[in-house]
C-alpha cells in the first residue's frame, strides 16, 4: 500500500463520516426518519440499498471458498434464494408497505393478539437483534478482518475496532438516512472493484479461453451431474433451502427498504430491482475471479484468503487503494443495515412496548443510539471466536431453516397464530443444535440435516397450529382489511364480510412468481454462459429469460 491508495481509503472514509454528520439533524427527528427515512424513497434508492446491503466484503470471499472448493454450480447455495427473492416482489413487496410497519416484527402486534402475541413479539425482538443479527455480523466483520490481515498484517482485534467505528459513528448519528444515502455511492464503489479484480486476474491467468483449458471440466459445471454425490445437496438447496429460511417473506433488512418506499409500486421496483441486481449482475465479477485464482494460486490453504490475496499481487498503485476502499464500501453498507435494524428491533419491538410505552420520540432516539454501541461490543465478542465465513452461512440457512413456511403462511392462511410461529421458532432452534451437536447427526449431509430440521419443525408447529385457539375474527378481519392479501386461504374471514379481492388473485401472483424465477434463473445463467464462452447454451437460456421477461413486462404493465 502506498501513498495514493491509502489517500483514496481516507477520503472514501472521510466521505462516509460527512454524510452521517450531514444527516444528523433530519435523523434526529423522528423514530420514522431515524429507522425508514420517513418512507418517501424513490425505488432506485431503496433498490440499491437492498443490494449494497446483500453485497458485504464477506461474500466475494464466500463465493471464491465455493468455487474454488466445488466450482460454480455450488453458488446455488444462495442462487437457490432466487425464488424467495421472486416471492417478495409479486407476494409481499406490496403487502409490507400497505401495513405500515417500523420492523417486520411489528406485524405481530397486527396479525395476532393475546399474551402470547406479547410475548413472541418480545422474543423475537431479541431473538434478531442478539442473536441472529450478531451471528450475520459476525460473518461481515470475520470477512473484513480476513482481507486486513492479507493486504495489511492486522490481527482480528485490530481490524474489528478499526474497521467497525467509522461505521458505528455514521450508523448512530444518521440512522437509516445515513446507511441508504452512503449505500448508493458504497455499491457503484464494491461493484467498480470487483469488475476490476476480474479483469486483472483472468488477465494474468492468460485470458478466459487459456483458462478454460487448465480449469477442471467440474469447476465450470453449473449444475452438479446426477450421478455427483452434490446433486443430492443441490437438490436441497432448491427445493428446501429458499422457502425454510426465517427471511422466506423478505426478511428483515428487505422489509425495511419495502416499508421505507414511497409507496406499494415503489417498493415493489425496488425489489425487482434488487433482485436482478443481486444475482445476474453481482455474481460473475467474483465467479470469474474465483476460477483464475484456481490458476494463479492453486495450492491456497485457506481459499476465502485468496481474494484479497489477488488484490494485494495483481492491482496496481492507486488501483489497490480503490480495491480497499471498494472492501470498505461493502462492509459498511452491510455492517450499518444490520446495526440500525438491530437497534429498531431492541427499541420498537421490545423496549418501547414492555418497558417505557409513553416516553418521547427523544428519548426512543438516545435509546437506539445507545443500542447501537452495546449491540456493537456484543458482535465483537462473537466475531472473535469464529473463523470460517462459508460455514457460518451454512449455519444460518440450517438454524432458521424450520420457521420460513409459517412465516409465509400467515399471509396466506386464517388459521396461523402465535403459538404456531412460537412453536416454529423453538423446534427449530432445538432441531439446529441436535443436528449440529449429536456425533452421528452432525457427520450427515447438508440436505439430510435441513430436511431433519424441516421436518420436524413442521410437524410440531403445524400441529400445535390445530390444538391451539385460532386469532379472534375481528383481529383478522382488522388485518385483512389492512393488508388485502386476496381470497386464498382467507375464506372464514372475508364470509359474510367482504365482497371484494386483492390487487390481484393469487393463482395470477404465483403465475408471475414462477415466470419471474424463470426470467432471472434463466438471465443469470445465461450471462455467466456468454461470459466464459459457453455462446449455444447461453443464448438458450438468455431466450428463457427473453421470453418470460416479455411475458412479465404484459401482465406488470397490464397488456397481457
């Protein structure tokens, strides 16, 4: 690192503090503008914050540990969440902006009533903020600690306080203004780095086609062979993983950029927009560096090393100091979202509500600063004694994977009430650690482990679904009537009530969600095909995409 790369980290940081200085003031008036902005961002903003947000220095590291270590088709480990991504743009983008809330678990307080509403809601409160959220953050900062020990020698300790605090300031004084406003300049800057990276490692490994004579045939293939003991675990990827995550109807962070639109078409652009952005674009800058450091560095201990290994060799003075900055960049953008929306857990979720309902929109404010700190302290301790990012993802998809179905169906069907996300919640969590702690469990495959704990979670909270009160009628009429969400699964509620229907039918939504996947399977795919060379089988899957994003376009825009 010379003078004129660190004169790029410095300014890009210099940059980020002004912005949270700048916002200070707009933040400060309200919990509103403190944590959604007072819900007036225009789509290409709430857009883009989803995707810097998605796009943290921990996942090209992540993506070169998988293909180096299997080869692309292993990306379908978080290619698969392509279908979740498609059911929050035709199901729930609409649906979280029209209920109005501050976090995604504030839709308790609508959806259901009774102590036990009172007490999931306070649960999960501190369930996300303390648990899962610092588990999430503790991937980000592990990763970032990784390419500072690379490029400059730090020890974790160092990088975890260095790296963090520019963060944590701009995080505490322009709440969620100052993470979207410095999220926009932070992804064009992590995406700019990335596509140079790329290009300077299959550069030096001779160019795509020199590379494509070394590589492997297995590290090209982008989707396992049937005969491959992977397929089984792809299998489970795509048909388990993307509808039993905790996040399956949108998930925390994507929520708050849905609530914080300024209106239901808003944030339903955005999410299609971050979506595409997310997968078609952002994938094959790191793919395509991950194949060249199979050339450049194929005896690499530690694979999620090798990135910013390729960094700190092939860029040139002031290149490098750009590349830094980019790291910096995806960092900060994920590292704040997390922060702020942890701190509105703590306060709107579990503070305000069970210990100072009637406090003044100033003291909500210090609090949630205050959390920001404490919350930070708790990362750090929890950072420092993990080591692997891939596995801890693998962890996360595993440890939430019994409660994405209620968390969809409570949209879709009366029946659902607390005790079913309650009991969800807990089989979960229990299965999880059964599953990773038993000797002979733990030594089975990914899929085997998620389908265990699937199965088991749904069994017992579909069962305590039946042998539980269901949700008195007239708080699922208040919420039906709030939200819209169409006549499926609703029947009991809307009879003798409601004559009309949602914005759309439910078979025509799931018409657009299966197009919608098709569209960008087919575009993501397709592209990484044209890229290394593979023109036939890429222009099929680019006419995939074609045709059903010509289809989508007529019925979004209503020509169909």
């Amino acid at each position: 690192m010379q003078t004129a790369d660190w004169t790029l980290v410095f300014i890009y940081l210099a940059l980020s503090l002004l912005v949270g200085v700048y916002f200070t003031k707009k933040a400060s008036s309200s919990l509103s503008e403190f944590f959604l902005s007072g819900r007036n961002l225009p789509w290409w903003l709430a857009g883009t914050s989803m995707v810097a947000t998605s796009f943290s220095a921990d996942t090209p590291l992540y993506v070169t540990g998988l293909v180096r270590e299997h080869g692309i088709y292993e990306n379908w480990q978080w290619w698969c969440f392509i279908m979740s991504g498609m059911l929050s743009v035709f199901f729930f983008a609409r649906l979280w902006r029209r209920l109005g809330v501050l976090t995604d678990v504030e839709l308790i307080k609508l959806r259901y009533s009774g102590r036990a509403a009172s007490a999931l809601r306070g649960f999960k409160a501190l369930y996300f903020s303390f648990i899962i959220h610092t588990i999430i953050k503790a991937q980000i900062i592990l990763a970032m600690a990784k390419i500072m020990d690379v490029a400059l020698g730090w020890g974790k300790w160092e990088s975890v306080l260095i790296c963090s605090s520019i963060t944590i300031v701009y995080t505490m004084l322009a709440g969620y203004w100052g993470v979207v406003t410095t999220d926009f300049f932070q992804f064009i800057l992590a995406m700019t780095g990335a596509i140079v990276l790329a290009a300077a490692s299959t550069g030096k490994a001779g160019g795509i086609a020199h590379m494509k004579l070394l590589l492997p045939p297995r590290s090209l293939d982008f989707f396992p062979s049937v005969t491959d003991a992977a397929f089984m675990t792809f299998l489970g990827y795509i048909a388990l993983s993307w509808w039993s995550k905790y996040s399956s109807d949108g998930g925390g962070p994507i929520v708050q950029r849905m609530a914080s639109s300024k209106n239901e078409k808003q944030s339903f652009m955005a999410t299609f927009y971050f979506n595409v952005a997310n997968y078609a674009l952002r994938t094959w800058p790191w793919v395509l560096a991950a194949l060249a450091s199979l050339i450049l560095y194929p005896a690499a201990k530690d694979p999620e090393a090798v990135y910013p290994r390729m960094m700190m060799d092939l860029l040139p003075v002031g290149i490098k100091g750009l590349m830094l900055a980019s790291f910096f960049a995806a960092f900060m953008s994920s590292l704040s979202t997390y922060l702020n929306l942890s701190s509105a857990y703590f306060v709107n979720d579990f503070y305000r509500p069970f210990f100072r309902p009637n406090e003044t929109e100033r003291h909500y404010l210090a609090v949630s600063r205050l959390m920001v700190l404490v919350l930070s302290a708790v990362t750090a301790f929890v950072t420092y004694n993990v080591s692997s990012i891939v596995g801890v993802f693998k962890f996360l998809i595993a440890f939430g994977s019994g409660t994405g179905l209620v968390y969809i169906m409570r949209w879709f069907w009366w029946r659902i009430n607390a005790w079913s996300e309650i009991s969800a919640m807990a089989a979960s969590t229990a299965v999880s650690t059964l599953v990773y702690t038993v000797p002979a469990l733990a030594k089975s495959p990914f899929n085997e482990k998620l389908a265990i704990i699937i199965g088991v979670s749904t069994l017992i909270w579909v069962t305590v679904t039946f042998l539980t009160k269901p949700v008195p009628m007239e708080k699922l009429r208040e919420f039906y009537k709030r939200t819209n969400p169409g006549k499926f699964g609703w029947g009991p509620v809307r009879e003798g009530f409601f004559t009309g229907d949602g914005p759309g039918t439910f078979s025509g939504a799931f018409s657009q969600w299966v197009f919608g996947c098709l569209f960008l399977i087919g575009l993501t795919v397709g592209s990484g095909k044209m890229l290394l060379g593979f023109y036939l089988s890429g222009a099929a899957w680019l006419a995939l995409s074609s045709f059903t994003g010509f289809k989508l376009w007529r019925w979004i825009s209503g020509r169909a």
